[in-house]
C-alpha cells in the first residue's frame, strides 16, 4: 500500500490530520496556480502579500504570528520580497526603533493578480458544498479556533 492510499485508508480521519490534508492540497493548489502565471512566488510569501494586502502595514513580529513563523524564516521572506519590490520597511510613527512593513504599488498589484488564483482555489475546494454547508464549515472552522485559542 503506498503513502498516498494510506492517508485515506481509514473509514474516518481525525481531525488533524483532516486539517492537514486540506492545507496541504490548497497549499499545492495555490503554488499551481501561481506557477502557472509564471510567478516564482511560494505559499508563505503569498501568505505575508495576502496579510499586508489585507490587514494593512504591520510589524514583522505581528506578520510573523500571523503567518504562523519565526523570527529568522520571516526576516529571511521579508528580505526576498523586499529585494523584489514588493513591500518595504518603514520607521513605525510612534516609536523610532520599530519598522512597520507595507506594500509596495508592485506588491499590491502582484497582490491583484493573486486575488483570482485565492478565488478560484478556494472556490474549486468547496465545490460540492451548497452555500449553507460553506456557511456553516467556516462557523465551525472559527469556533474550534477560537477555542483553541482562548486556551492560552
């Protein structure tokens, strides 16, 4: 039996590893898509664009728990995405020592183009739900983490 036909060999997954086969296949979904535009342009990048584009300007520490890296891996993506133009450091307003990161005009019309393929990924994964059966995956979805969450 190989890998592939034993991650669904079970009659029921569990949660975790349901979650993590689902990101897993948006994950390749989404780098398809890009790829096929002809963007060398990883999921985690794509992530940072996607927080900034619509979360506005944050610090790197506030991007990096929102995107769910560390320190170095962030500073490592911010550095490749800046080199590429597509977003900036800028002095926080309020306190000197503080950066705040934006995007750029390039990095917000990269953001543009990406809009379509987070559409159309997410779209074709909830395909066989009706838009009640959406609704309610994205209710139980927050809940757990927002359960998850207020445990710390």
């Amino acid at each position: 039996m190989n890998t592939e036909s034993m991650a669904f060999s079970s009659s029921r997954e569990s949660l975790g590893v349901l979650l993590g086969l689902v990101r897993a296949e948006i994950v390749r979904a989404m780098e398809a898509e890009i790829a096929a535009k002809g963007l060398e342009l990883k999921f985690t990048q794509f992530l940072i664009l996607k927080r900034l584009a619509r979360l506005g300007p944050m610090s790197a520490t506030e991007l990096a728990r929102s995107v769910e890296l560390d320190g170095g891996a962030m500073t490592r993506q911010l550095d490749q995405l800046e080199r590429r133009g597509y977003l900036r450091r800028r002095p926080h307003a309020q306190d000197r020592r503080a950066l705040r990161i934006e995007l750029t005009a390039e990095g917000d019309a990269l953001w543009q183009q990406l809009t379509d393929c987070n559409d159309r990924v997410l779209a074709a994964a909830q395909a066989s739900l009706d838009a009640d059966e959406r609704g309610r995956l994205h209710d139980y979805l927050e809940r757990v983490l927002h359960t998850l969450r207020s445990k710390d």
